[in-house]
C-alpha cells in the first residue's frame, strides 16, 4: 500500500511537472529598463480560459491559488497549478432574487489587513466582506459600504486597501443593468472614488473622473493612482494623498489616440513603483515617472492584473482568458 501510494504521489507530480501551457501574445520594448523587469524571451501563457469576461484577478499567497471574477456569471472562479480552474464562490456580486442581465457578479477582489476576502459587488453595489474563511468559502457578506449621502453606490468596480486598513474604492456605472449614467436605478449623479474609514464613515474623495476604474498606491502610501476607462479621456491619473483628501491631480499618463482593444482599466503597483496596467491593446509597463517601458501586446481587451507573493508571477485578466508572464522581481 506504502509503494502504492508513493507511486501514485510520483506519477501525479510528473504529471504537473510536464504541464505546459499555449503562449500569447507580443512584447513591444520601448526602453531598455524593461529588461530588468521582464526577460527578452519571456512569454505570457493561457493558464485558463471558458469565461465570459475575467476580471478582478487576486493571488492568495497562502493558499497558492488565484481567485478571478467571471462578472457576466455572478461567480468567483479559482486557480491552481495542481487542480486548474474550479468554481470557487456563486453567487459573487447579486444576491436578488429577480434576474437580471448585465455585468451583475463581483469585480474587483482583495484581501483586508487581516487577510480576508473583499469584493466589489456589481450587481448588489456594495462594498462586502466574505463571511467565511479562505478555504472555506460561503456565499455570506458583510456590507462594508453601500451608500454615500443616502443614496445607493452605481457599481463598486476596483478596491484597495492602506496599511491602515482604510479601505479605498472606485465607483463607476458599469455593473448597473444599462451600464450608462442613464441608468434608471442610477441614484447618485457622479461617478465617484470614495474612502471608508475603520469606523465605517465614507467620505468621497473625488466627483470629477468620469469613469473611475483601476486603483492602487505607490509605495508608501503618499500618492495613489487611478485610471480612468473614458474613451474620451484614457488616462492614468495620480493624487497626493492628504489625510481623507486626494490633492494635485495630474496625467500620469494618457492613452489618448492609442489604437486596440481596451482601455485604461486594472492594475498593480511593484515594490519599486513600476505600475503593470490593463489598457488598449494589451498590458501597459510604466516606471514610477509615468514613462512608458513596454507593452504585452494581446488580442481582445485586458482588464486587470495581479502579483505572486514574491512579485515574480504576474496574472492578467484578459477577456475570456487569464493570462501568466513570469518576471524579473
């Protein structure tokens, strides 16, 4: 029985170890420091694939799995390198009883400080925590937020969370039935980028971006970037932060007159500043400066992004796929 199973155990990690995955996509240098950051032969891989549209990618170090949102689905999936994709968690964003179309299921994930799962409820248009452990996951939220001034959020769409464990979120209208400011059900004017305090206060910190998506801070914590996923205005916009105030926003970097698929939407933040960012054609690299490095060159619309543990993977929401690109972190 003892040789059984070890047979069993070295047959099934031969198995995982000659697993290979089908490549995608371009990589377009425009500065030699991209070579510091990804090889010159480096290729993203389709490690899953089946979805309707991926978003909200986030890796859980301690379990070595990736949770995604499939929105259209009201579902988080999982993946890991041993089992592939599973259905982790559904419903994810809608939790009504009356149908409903549209982009409906939860977007944006992340973890709070103290490591459980947050998630950006489209269809619901709140802010929740799951009720259940990692590894034991359960349709049971807890409502972090759901309305400023009384009135009902459009549809919560990226999260971030400080070392303080203020929570910082997006606020555009894209999970509402329409996806349109028209929206009948739209009960708040703007679309707004808000902060929820550890007491539960949400404050709004911005009214003026007209399609608030991607979010995340720089190193320490000083200043934040937000995209904005306007074809009209296709930029990346940086703040200093001020306490509960956003000051001296700027273009971190515009995409204005950028052919291919997408917009300005997800992205995340290395530990040197380097920021890796879902906009038209593909995965866009910049430094700390806003300059542009390189760029993954993918067919269809990428959408968001997230790190390994040690920042050395990077998984990328694309479309009906999710992407691998291993890195030089």
């Amino acid at each position: 029985m003892k040789y059984a199973l070890i047979l069993s155990l070295l047959i099934s990690t031969s198995c995982m170890a000659q697993t290979t995955y089908k490549t995608i996509g371009t990589l377009e240098r425009y500065d030699e420091a991209l070579d510091k950051i990804v090889s010159k032969d480096a290729k993203a891989e389709i490690i899953t694939d089946g979805f309707l549209w991926a978003e909200g990618p986030c890796w859980i170090e301690k379990h070595k799995m990736l949770l995604f949102s499939d929105i259209r689905r009201n579902t988080v999936f999982k993946w890991t390198e041993a089992k592939g994709k599973e259905v982790y968690l559904t419903p994810s964003g809608y939790t009504g009883s009356v149908p409903r179309g549209g982009e409906m299921g939860s977007n944006g994930l992340t973890l709070d400080n103290k490591g459980n799962l947050v998630l950006c409820q489209d269809g619901d248009r709140k802010m929740s925590r799951m009720d259940a452990p990692l590894d034991k996951p359960q349709a049971k939220f807890v409502t972090l937020a759901d309305k400023w001034d009384g009135k009902k959020f459009n549809s919560p769409n990226d999260a971030v969370f400080n070392s303080k464990g203020e929570l910082y979120f997006t606020d555009p209208p894209y999970g509402l039935v329409t996806g349109s400011d028209n929206d009948p059900a739209k009960e708040i004017k703007f679309n707004g980028v808000y902060k929820v305090k550890k007491n539960g206060e949400v404050i709004l910190l911005l009214d003026s971006l007209t399609r608030p998506n991607g979010i995340a801070f720089f190193p320490g914590e000083k200043k934040i970037l937000i995209a904005n996923s306007d074809p009209q205005k296709p930029n990346w916009y940086i703040y200093d932060v001020d306490g509960d105030k956003l000051k001296n926003g700027r273009i971190f970097y515009s995409a204005a007159g950028v052919r291919g698929a997408g917009l300005p939407d997800g992205f995340r933040i290395d530990k040197k500043g380097n920021v890796y960012s879902a906009g038209p054609g593909g995965l866009h690299i910049f430094n700390k400066e806003g300059k542009l490095l390189g760029k993954l060159i993918v067919p269809g619309p990428t959408s968001n992004c997230s790190f390994s543990g040690d920042q050395k993977t990077l998984y990328i929401t694309n479309n009906n796929q999710v992407l691998r690109l291993k890195l030089r972190n």
